[in-house]
C-alpha cells in the first residue's frame, strides 16, 4: 500500500496517524504541496482532485481521508470502524458532521484564508468576511461538539471507544493550533482534544505541522482569543 500524502496536510495527518498507531505497512510518497507538485503530473492523474491524501491498495486509488480511514480499519478488521450497524452509523454521522459542516466553516473559512496565500481572498473586505463568518460558525459547531456529541461526559467521540472519527475530527482540529485557536472555552472538546495529543504517534506525526505552526508565532490571526 501507498499513501501520497504531504506531512503538513491536516487530512493526510489523520491517516498518517492512525496507520502509525497501528503499526500499518503503507509506504509514504510525499507530495510537496509547496511547490505545486499537487497540480501537475503525475499527480493529477493519481488524484484529479488536485488534493491529499491518495491511498493505492493493489490497483485501487482512494481519495477522500475519512474513506481512507474506514477502509483502512475494515481492511485489517480493527476495532475502530466496528461492524456493528448502529456504531458504524455513528461514526459516519460523526465523519459527515466533520465533513459537510465543520471543516468548511473551520478549515476552508477561518483557518485556510489566514494560513495559505492561494486561499486567501482577492481583497481585504472579502478576506475579513470570510473569516469572520468562519469564526461566527465555527464557535457555534465547537458548542454543538462540546454540549451535544460530548454532552454526556464520553471520553471518545461515539462512547468510550476510539474510533476513526476520532482520529479524523481531532486531526481537523489541530489545524486551529496554527491560528492559535482557545479550544479552553470548550472544556469537553478540550479535554478530548487531549485525549487524541496523548497518543504516541501524536507528536511524531505532527512534527512538520508543529513546526510550521512554531514558524508563525510571531503573526497575528482572527481567533477567539479577543
Ligand atoms: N475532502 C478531502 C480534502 C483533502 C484536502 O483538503 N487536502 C488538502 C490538504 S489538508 C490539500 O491537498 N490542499 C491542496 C491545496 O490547498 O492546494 C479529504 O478529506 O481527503
């Protein structure tokens, strides 16, 4: 197996530490979102998306993390995409939620824009906008996790077990740390964040992001710190 993936990518950092906490065998490719690799070949016929990460299984390419995690799991029959149609359902109701409402209004709104010179919007009234409404939303998905997902004093997203949602939600909320995101004003998320940072694979996984994220601590963000 083959994981194109770039080691600062928010959605190759779940996968990557997922199989580096279960110690599976998947070969990295790195592809250099910094110079562009993504968009040209031959990259583009691997993953016309123009995105990271790509999974190669013996023939098979697979875009899309959160499917990457769940094949990954069903794959090797581990525990953390559990058979069970009632857990499964939660979990994808978890990755959906993640997907389809948080990461757009989290990644792609406050985060992106503040982060990557190619999202940040043409002008200066359209940047403060978008990352405004980015914040506004992300605060109320942040007090849906903290009250509702996490309402009932669960350690792991859908019970007491890790699953991939787990490893998929917190991986898009590392990406907060970059704009020095106060995750404190929600104690749950918080202490569940945690829980995910206490993995052994955590810190090593995430080094080239940590790193970036050091490099801008001199740089102010739209955050909820004031
Ligand atoms: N829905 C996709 C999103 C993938 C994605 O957003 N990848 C980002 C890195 S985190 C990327 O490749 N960005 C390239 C770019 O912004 O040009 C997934 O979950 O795999």
């Amino acid at each position: 197996m083959k994981l194109y993936m770039h080691p600062a990518s928010t959605t190759s950092r779940a996968v990557r530490l997922y199989i580096a906490e279960k110690g599976l065998k998947v070969e990295e490719v790195v592809v250099d979102l910094f110079t562009g690799a993504h968009h040209q070949e031959p990259y583009v016929t691997v993953n016309p998306n123009r995105l990271v990460p790509t999974l190669e299984d013996d023939g098979m390419r697979l875009t899309e993390s959160a499917t990457i995690l769940r094949y990954l799991a069903e794959k090797h029959g581990l525990p953390e995409y559990p058979a069970d149609i009632r857990k499964h359902a939660r979990i994808n109701e978890i990755i959906d939620w993640a997907n389809s409402n948080f990461y757009r209004d989290w990644g792609y709104n406050l985060c992106y824009p503040q982060l990557f010179p190619h999202h940040k919007r043409a002008s200066e009234e359209a940047q403060r906008a978008v990352v405004q409404w980015g914040l506004e939303r992300s605060r109320f998905w942040l007090q849906v996790l903290n009250d509702h997902f996490l309402g009932d004093g669960r350690a792991y997203l859908t019970g007491n077990e890790i699953t991939v949602a787990d490893y998929f939600l917190s991986s898009i909320i590392a990406v907060g740390e970059m704009i020095r995101f106060d995750l404190a004003q929600y104690p749950r998320v918080d202490a569940w964040f945690g829980r995910m940072k206490a993995l052994k694979s955590w810190g090593p996984v995430g080094e080239v992001a940590d790193g970036f994220a050091a490099s801008l601590a001199g740089q102010a963000f739209v955050n909820n710190r004031g």
